[in-house]
C-alpha cells in the first residue's frame, strides 16, 4: 500500500436507492495511482458503487472520502446512459473535456483547438471532428469519450463497463489508454465483466455482491471460492432488505 494519501476512502458505506439499500458496509482505501478492477455478479452493486464516488448518490449511511475533492474526477458512465440521438459533432463531445478549465461558455483557443485534435489522434479518430455522434459506431463513440477523458486530465478516472459491445481492436486501442493513465500515476477504477481482461490487466480488484466479498490482489480476489460466493450471495440477495447498520 502507498504511503501516500488514497485517492478514495470508503468508511462503512451503504449506498441505495429510495431507501433500498444496494451496496451494504464498503469500507477500505483505493490508493492514489492503483489499477482497479469492480467485478461482482449482474445487480451487485458496482454501477451504484461508481456513482456514490462520483456524488450523484448519496450514502444511506457512512461516508466516501475522495482525496483532492470529487472535482478532480473524470468519469465515462455506461453508453446506455449516454443519448446518441442529441445533434451534437464529435468535436463538440469531446471539447466538453475542457469545460473546467475554460468555464461552461469559455472559448476555445489555438491551443485548445490543438489538444482536441491530439486527443483525437490519440484514440485514432483524426479527422472526425464534424461527425454527428449519431452516425459513429459504439467503438467510434467510446473512442470519442476516451477522448474527452484525456482532455480532462484528471489524476482519478471512473470507468463504467468501458469495453462492453465494442470490437476487438478499439478494445485493444482504449486498453492502451488505461494502461498509459496508469503508468503516469494516476488512479483508476473500472468496472468490468471480462475476468480474464481483468486478470491480465488490472493488479488490484474488488468482488462485491452488494457487499464486499474481496478486496486486495486480483489473483487472490479472484478465487474460484470467491466467485462462487458472491453469486451465491446475489442469488440469495432480497430486494425488499433494509438499510442496516454493522453491530458494534
């Protein structure tokens, strides 16, 4: 573990919705510039988890403590939440990167032109600037939002299921581009599916099925034991739970 402050700190956290909880009693630390892997059945939690990092949903009970303050987070929602009918160029899509920088209506200057482009390049989009974002692929349109991530060149990055329904090689390309992001330092987070991917890429995991079920080296989280156990515990998970408390 660093000795460095973490980038998040969960402290007994239970998150949820309309009173429901969905994630029950997550404590524990991401350290600043960690590789990090959410995996855990469907409905377990990890969706809600990224959220309760981000803000848009409070804590039923306990606290998340995000190092630097939740300003210094870029976060890539799942695409099912992104509306691709909105008339809007790819150009535009990804120049919102720079929103905290040059303020909501601030300009866009030779230099920030500039980045924009590179940004572009780097995902392999050059010369897509017009393109209506309706007319993009799923690959093409998550190359587009990795775009916007690296013009906000934040030290802690979310990743909400980055790799689901896209081919093989804008998996490959966008792979590269976390692991770039996490040899200069800074942190990220993603959930995903592919246990392999995640074996093979991401040092440190969390397996949570509405609660933790491990947490720490993915070749230690990701036991067959462990596995077996949190479907087991999603499979038994009752909706109608309420939020509970851990006994002193």
């Amino acid at each position: 573990m660093s000795s460095a402050q973490p980038a998040i700190r969960f402290h007994d956290v239970t998150l949820g919705y309309q009173r429901r909880p969905a994630v029950h009693h997550l404590a524990g630390e991401v350290p600043s510039g960690s590789l990090t892997a959410i995996v855990g059945p469907n409905g377990a939690g990890k969706s809600t988890l990224l959220k309760g990092i981000v803000g848009t949903l409070r804590p039923l009970h306990g606290d998340i403590e995000v190092g630097g303050g939740r300003n210094r987070i870029a976060y890539l929602p799942q695409s099912s939440d992104i509306d691709r009918s909105f008339p809007m160029a790819v150009y535009d899509i990804v120049s919102m990167g720079l929103w905290r920088r040059a303020g909501l209506f601030g300009g866009i200057g030779r230099k920030d032109r500039a980045r924009i482009e590179e940004a572009l390049a780097s995902v392999g989009l050059a010369g897509f600037e017009r393109r209506p974002i309706g007319s993009l692929s799923g690959g093409q349109m998550q190359r587009v939002l990795f775009a916007r991530l690296l013009l906000q060149d934040a030290p802690l990055i979310l990743l909400d299921e980055p790799f689901t329904a896209i081919d093989a090689k804008t998996q490959s390309d966008l792979l590269g581009i976390v692991r770039r992001w996490h040899g200069e330092a800074r942190t990220v987070v993603a959930v995903l599916h592919d246990i392999e991917m995640v074996r093979t890429t991401f040092p440190d995991c969390l397996l949570i099925a509405r609660e933790p079920v491990a947490w720490g080296r993915t070749g230690d989280v990701l036991s067959a034991e462990n596995l077996l156990k949190a479907r087991h515990m999603a499979e038994y998970h009752d909706p109608a739970a309420r939020p509970c408390r851990k006994a002193a």
